[in-house]
C-alpha cells in the first residue's frame, strides 16, 4: 500500500525555513556589538585616507569607522580641553579612552551641525572651550531627554544615547526594535524606547553576545566612532 505523499509537511517545513531565512538577513547587519566588531557598510571608508594614528591599524575591527568620523571631523582630537584643526591632530586616537561629558556634548551638537548644515557659531576667548556647543544643543532640543551630568565626568552610554536621539534625522530610524529583546533594557520608559529605536535600526548592537546595553557604563571614543559612522550610512550610503 502506497502511502500518500505528505505535501502539507513540506509546505510547513518550507515556510519555516523561509521564516528563519528572513530573520538571518534582517539582523545580519547588527551581528556583533558596539563594543567589538559589529555592523560593517559596503563603503570603503579608508580608501584614500591616510592613518596619522599610531595606536590603530588595519587590522583593528573599527578601523575603517575610525577613519571615516576623523577624516570628516566628526569626531576629532582626543584632547579634553579644546577642538583641534586637523593639522594639529595628535597622533594618537586613544579609541579606549572614556569621552567625558562635555566633550560629548560637543561631538554630538557638532555631528547635528555637521548632516543638518544649520550655522553654529563658535563664540572665541570663552574659559570654557565647550560652551558654544553646549548653547547649540540647548537651542536645538538635543538635551531635551538627558538627565544633568557633571562635564568632567565621563558619560554613560545611556546619557549620550539620550543626546543622541535628538542629534539625528528621525527617518534613519528604520525598524522600531520589536523583534528584539535587550536583556538589560526596559522598553516601557522613555529612554528604553529610544535604546530599542537604535537597536531596531542597527546602530546599536550591544556590548555582549546577548546585546546587553551596559547603559551605565562609560561610552569610549571607538563606540562614538562606530554609532556616528553607522549612522552616516544610512544618511549618506554613498560615503
């Protein structure tokens, strides 16, 4: 007796391997984490672009990152007192090294400066080098999410995410982050929804394997490089 071809498996079977297949490509692209290798764009961000630095090379995962958010001034010296010009950049990225407070106020009111073209202008002979950003981001509703921090402290990962939000293009933000789950994030807050908006767009990934946030953990100048130069992607893929 000849048994009948069981075709209702199959088609079952095919859609499930059909299901996982979508899920391997939509999150790809977030394999990794902020703080190692993680989501790499087509672009050949160091092509044409010499390294002045001495403490990274090709064969660190955030060179390319690196090199394109220096090349560009977006991110720039390492110095915490004043902005440098590219000709008196230091030789060193000193991509481990903690971005304190103002200092990342300032990136992050320079990188809305930078993609939005809206004039800024640097007020000379201040004590405190760091002013004129910090009334950019007051004017531009960057901090209207962050929770007052000392400037010589350095910042949490959840407080330059917080400014973050706000110094971006909202039509960047390409998923709402509803497939995901962050271990160490509540999505019912105000801030856990901004955290799973990243995640959703692939700018954020994580710390871990299990892509925890580590929100209070100090951001590095490498995981600022990272988050601006896969932002700049997706406003301009082209480089």
């Amino acid at each position: 007796m000849k048994t009948k071809p069981r075709y209702g498996a199959y088609i079952q079977r095919l859609f499930v391997l059909v299901v996982v297949l979508l899920f391997l490509v939509n999150t790809a692209s977030c394999l990794g984490s902020d703080t190692h290798e993680g989501p790499v764009s087509d672009m050949d961000a160091s092509e044409n672009v010499d390294n002045h630095f001495v403490d990274i090379s090709e064969d660190d995962w955030f060179y390319d990152a690196v090199l394109y958010c220096t090349d560009r001034a977006l991110i720039v010296d390492s110095s915490i007192t004043q902005f440098k010009t590219t000709d008196e950049m230091s030789n060193q990225f000193e991509p481990f090294q903690e971005v304190l407070t103002s200092t990342a106020i300032a990136h992050l009111a320079h990188f809305h400066n930078i993609w939005s073209e809206t004039p800024l202008i640097e007020e000379i002979g201040l004590k405190f080098w760091s002013m004129p950003y910090r009334w950019y981001a007051e004017d531009h509703g960057l901090l209207a999410s962050y929770h007052e921090e000392e400037s010589v402290q350095s910042i949490t990962r959840s407080s330059f995410v917080s400014i973050l939000y706000h110094s971006v293009p909202p039509e960047i933000f390409s998923g709402t982050g509803d497939d995901i789950t962050i271990p160490d994030v509540d999505k019912n807050t105000e801030l856990g929804e901004i955290i799973y908006k990243f995640y959703g767009a692939n700018i954020l990934c994580g710390t871990n394997e299990s892509h925890s946030f580590e929100g209070d953990r100090p951001i590095t100048r490498v995981e600022m490089a990272m988050i601006f130069y896969r932002i700049m992607q997706k406003i301009n893929p082209s480089g």
